[in-house]
C-alpha cells in the first residue's frame, strides 16, 4: 500500500504566496500609477510618496513574485508523483507564467536605466515612454497574480467544501490523504498440493 501526499498544505501555501505577490504587486502599481498621473511633475509627486509603504510594497511585491516561482515548482512535482488532476499544473503554469513576468518587468527597469545613460550622452529621453512601458510590465503581472489568487482560493474553497462548482470537482485535488493499494500476483499452488 502506497501513502500519497495531501494537497492541503501546497493548496494553502499556494494561496498565501499568491495573495501576497497581489498585495506587494498592487502597491507597486498604484505608485506607478500616481507618478504617471502626476501630469509630468514627476519629482513633486515622488515627494509625496510614501516611502516607507512603497519598500514594504517593493519587498512583497518581489518575495511573493520568488516564493510564486518555488511553490509553482513543487506543484509540477506533486503533478508529476502524486496527483494528476488539471487544476494544480493551472496553478503551477500560472506562477511560472507571473515569475517569467515578473522577471520581464525588472527587464524593462534595466532597459530604463540604460535608456538614462543614453540620455547623458546626448540621446533622446521621454520620462513618459519609460513609464509608459514600466506600467504595462507591472499590469500584466498584476492581472496575473489577479487570476493565479482567484484560482487559488477558488480550489482551497472547494476542497474544503465552502464553494461547490460541481463542474470543477473532477478536476480538484482531493482533501484527503490518497492510499493507492498495491495488488501482488497470487501464488500458485504446488501440483502436489492437497486434492480430493
């Protein structure tokens, strides 16, 4: 007989770790957001920034986006070994899709910075482009880390049996601890065995 691993414990992680890349992307967002709506008085704006908020955002924002990634991969694991039901490789597909954003976005900040180093040697610059191309980074990991939440909360919900989408139940991780019974060949009895 062979124990398989309960999904509980990666569900509830999931959900954490995806709540808080929200949480920290969404702060990051909306200071974003404010400073392009500052009507180009980009440094009085900054003034009025929270900083304090906006460093707790920044460091949610890239601990959640990292612990999306690792859990992602465990979930590719747990798919693979234990359980192959379609809602937790959705779940592992979605954070490697929001890590692999999350990465492009800090792409697009070095791309910013160099495009400053250009500006000092005499090269165009526009503050708005810069911006403008930081801030559809940001929302496309925002809408993911959206959907990978809702998902994730969405499958904890019905494991527990707070929600019911009959639907989606065939496609859930069960709640409780799987035993996969290992049948062995039988034996056969010796021809010289008892015989009436």
């Amino acid at each position: 007989m062979k124990t398989k691993l309960k999904y509980v414990p990666f569900a509830i992680a999931s959900s954490i770790v995806s709540i808080i890349a929200l949480i920290g992307t969404y702060i990051v967002y909306s200071s974003l957001n404010q400073l392009m709506n500052g009507e180009g008085d980009y440094f009085s704006t900054l003034s009025s920034f929270s900083m304090s908020s906006l460093s707790n955002g920044a460091k949610l924002f890239g601990f959640g986006c990292l612990a999306v990634a690792v859990v992602s991969i465990i979930l590719i694991v747990y798919y693979i070994y234990e359980e192959r039901k379609l809602s937790i490789i959705i779940t592992a597909v979605i954070g490697i899709i929001e890590f692999i954003l999350f990465v492009h976005f800090f792409d697009t900040i070095g791309s910013a910075l160099s495009n400053i180093g250009s500006y000092l040697f005499g090269s165009d610059f526009s503050y708005n482009d810069i911006l403008g191309s930081m801030h559809g980074s940001l929302l496309l990991v925002l809408l993911v880390s959206l959907i990978g939440a809702i998902i994730n909360i969405v499958i904890l919900l019905q494991m527990y049996h707070v929600i019911h989408i009959s639907f989606l139940q065939p496609y859930m991780p069960s709640l409780q601890m799987q035993t996969q019974t290992v049948v062995e060949p039988e034996t056969k009895q010796d021809e010289g065995g008892e015989s009436q």
